[in-house]
C-alpha cells in the first residue's frame, strides 16, 4: 500500500468549509463549534444545507442530492483549504455516487476531516483522489465542543502537525510485536458496510489498520470481523490499532473478541489509542506511512499528518 499525498497544513485565516454529509446537525452545536473554528483564526464558512434535516427520512441532514452538491461545492471551490464534516450518523454511503470525482481530483489536494459514518468518505477519498485525510472529532461534534484535549490534538494535527507525530496508547499489546504499513481504517460497520462498492478499497493489504465502533453489540462487531476476514480483506494488513468501543458490551468481550477474530492473522495488534467516539478523540491521519510498537504502546508518523 502506498502512502497518499498530503494536503498542505492549514495557517491563520484559512477558510474552512462546514458540511453535513450524514446526520442531522443540532444548530446550538454548530454554532459552538465554529466558535472554537474561529477563536483558531479560521474562517468557517457553513455549506447551504448543513441544517437541513430530510422531509421523509428524519435521520438524514437534507436530501441525498443536497449533501452531495455541498461538499462538491465545498471541495471545487478554489478559496477554501479544507472541508470539515459537521457529524457522523448516517447518510454518506446515499450520497457518494452522486459526487463528480473527476471534479474532485481536479479542484487538487485539501484538508478533509471527519470520522463514524465519514469512514466512507475516507475509503472514497483514498480510492479516488489518492488523498491522506484526518480522522477526527467533528464541528459539531459533542466530543470536540466540550473537549480541551481533542480540540488541542487537532488544533496542532491542523497548524503544527509535526508536534503530534506520536500517539500513545493507554492500553496494552493484545499480540506482541512491531509494524509498518500505511494508515487506515475507522469505523468497523462502515468498513463492512463498503465492502463490494465501487469505493472501497480491494483489501488493507500493507496497511496499519485502526477499528472503533459505538453502540454495538458483541455479536454484531463479531459479524463484521468475520465478514472482513472472509471477503479476504484483512489479507496481508501489518498491524491494528484499536480505538474506542463506546456504549458496546463491557470492553473484555471486546478484547476477547478482537483475539478471537483477528490473533489468528499472525500481526501486532495494541489497544486503547483514544481514536474514535470517545472524549477527548485523537485525530489520526489516514494514508500516512507510521510504525506500530505494541508493547511501547506508540505510533509514530514517517512524516507529519500534513505537508
């Protein structure tokens, strides 16, 4: 697996778009997070429909076509250096055949961000543009508003990516062991979900692979493993890092689980690297080459999240 092309670091008085591409946004959240966005010397510009909710499907922010056309328009618009996602929930995977990649790959590299339902928007971006996105807390996220360190993790991932080159787990190594690959990964039901689309990728072949999840039962995290493991999908990964498990089964069934399912595959395997949908959220880099020390409990970055 190759490592991808980084988008440029953002500086004061960058402009960055706000998009809503899964879930509905609560209006008081959004505004608290572009507070944040703007006492960072941004400058937050909210697509059309981010507070769109769907007249039919009231899980959806706006229609398909809507959330498509904002992050089209976010992303082809020359003046703006990075689109961020407002939340998660669910939607992208309605929407990113609605979207012109070639127009996409044309507008050039930026900072894309987000993670939960955006896993398959990360997929796409990987497949399609050969970009390294951010895999971190949200606008409008709960987690970032209301978290000193998430929101200071990604401040510097954003501004001063070479001061966060090390993430360090609060953990332990489930297997033993180092690793190199390329970053990928995030939400496990969504890396399910993508398999056999036309915007995934073939496998995580060479890849240092990051799980998390939220409100899943064992049984169905278990059905996502195997089904990974049985379209051969996780032939060949190097490593895997996994996140948070927030509001899943108590997190021993997890571990059991995960060395049930996956400490076959022969690779190191270390928990607890506070990605994901829990307080205080790192932001991980995707498509950027790193090392896996599982006893050490670190991962480190080849190179800064960002050019």
């Amino acid at each position: 697996m190759k490592a991808l092309v980084r988008p440029r670091r953002l500086a004061p008085g960058a402009r960055v778009a706000v998009v809503a591409p899964s879930g509905p946004v609560p209006e008081e959240r959004l505004q608290a997070g572009l507070d944040i966005l703007r006492g960072w010397d941004l400058e937050p510009v909210v697509a059309p429909h981010v507070l769109d909710r769907h007249g039919t499907f009231d899980y959806l922010a706006g229609t398909d076509a809507d959330r498509a056309a904002d992050l089209q328009a976010a992303w082809c618009d020359p003046t703006v250096d990075a689109v961020l996602c407002a939340r998660g929930g669910y939607g992208v995977q309605r929407m990113t055949g609605l979207l012109d990649w070639d127009a996409l790959r044309a507008a050039g590299p930026k900072v894309f961000l987000g993670f939960s339902d955006i896993t398959a928007l990360h997929e796409a971006f990987a497949t399609r543009l050969g970009l390294v996105t951010l895999h971190g807390p949200m606008a409008a996220g709960i987690d970032f508003i209301k978290n000193a360190r998430a929101q200071e993790h990604l401040r510097a991932t954003l501004f001063e990516p070479e001061s966060v080159r090390t993430l360090t787990s609060s953990g332990q190594a489930l297997v033993p062991g180092r690793a190199r690959g390329v970053l990928l990964g995030g939400c496990l039901s969504l890396l399910a979900a993508e398999l056999g689309t036309p915007h995934a990728r073939p496998s995580a072949r060479g890849g240092l692979l990051c799980l998390e999840d939220v409100n899943e039962e064992t049984y169905r995290l278990d059905r996502y493993l195997t089904q990974l493991l049985r379209a051969g999908w996780l032939d060949g990964v190097t490593g895997i890092l996994l996140g948070s498990w927030e509001r899943c089964d108590p997190y021993h069934r997890i571990r059991d689980l995960v060395l049930d399912r996956l400490g076959g595959l022969g690779v190191p395997i270390a928990e607890e690297f506070g990605f994901g949908h829990c307080e205080g959220a790192l932001t991980v880099p995707f498509g950027v080459p790193a090392e896996l020390d599982a006893e050490a409990g670190t991962l480190t970055l080849d190179v800064p999240a960002l050019a």
